[in-house]
C-alpha cells in the first residue's frame, strides 16, 4: 500500500513538473514573439519613412535579429535599404533559448 502511494505521489509530481515547464517555455515563447513583431514593426516603419530610427532594445532581455530574404543578409541595425524595392525580411525574437519569427512580404 505504501508503495502505491509513492508511486502515485511520484506520477503526480512528475506531471506538475511537466506543467511548469511547459508554463515557463510559453512566456519564453511569448515573448520572443513579441520581439520578433517590435522589429517587424521598428523596419517597417524606418523603411517606409526612409529614414533611421532609434533600434529598439527591451528590457527583459529579449533579443532579435532582421534577415533580408532577397539575399539573407542581416539588416538588423539599418532598414532604410529598401528604398523602393520590396520590403522583404525575416524578423527572429528570442528569449530564453527559445527562437519565433515573423516574415513580411509587401
């Protein structure tokens, strides 16, 4: 009896443990989202006004990285390339080990 109950408490506590970790890589996952759509939102704007911004940084810690899909070439920093070509690009958040990324075609 007592060992069925031990092995109970430790199916429990494994699938608590299992929800934690699933809860904590969903805010991860969240917010590396919502790095990925400030730098959707930082280039686009800073393309279609042609001129240069501010880049955005964020307090938690999350970081991004803006890839032009012409050429893959990273243009984290400058969006003013574009000029009149189609805006194209890749823009990868990430917080925490965990990678999300948005593409825009226009």
């Amino acid at each position: 009896m007592l060992s069925t109950m031990l092995a109970a408490g430790l199916i429990i506590g494994n699938m608590v443990v299992q929800k934690i970790r699933t809860a904590g890589f969903l805010k991860s996952s969240i917010t590396a989202l919502g790095a990925a759509d400030g730098a959707v939102e930082w280039c686009l704007f800073e393309a279609r006004s042609e001129s240069a911004i501010a880049v955005p940084t964020f307090q938690d810690g999350a970081t991004y990285q803006i890839i032009r899909t012409s050429d893959s070439s990273d243009i984290s920093g400058d969006c003013t390339i574009f000029g009149s070509d189609p805006i194209l690009f890749r823009a990868i958040g990430n917080y925490r080990g965990v990678s999300r990324a948005l593409e825009i075609t226009e």
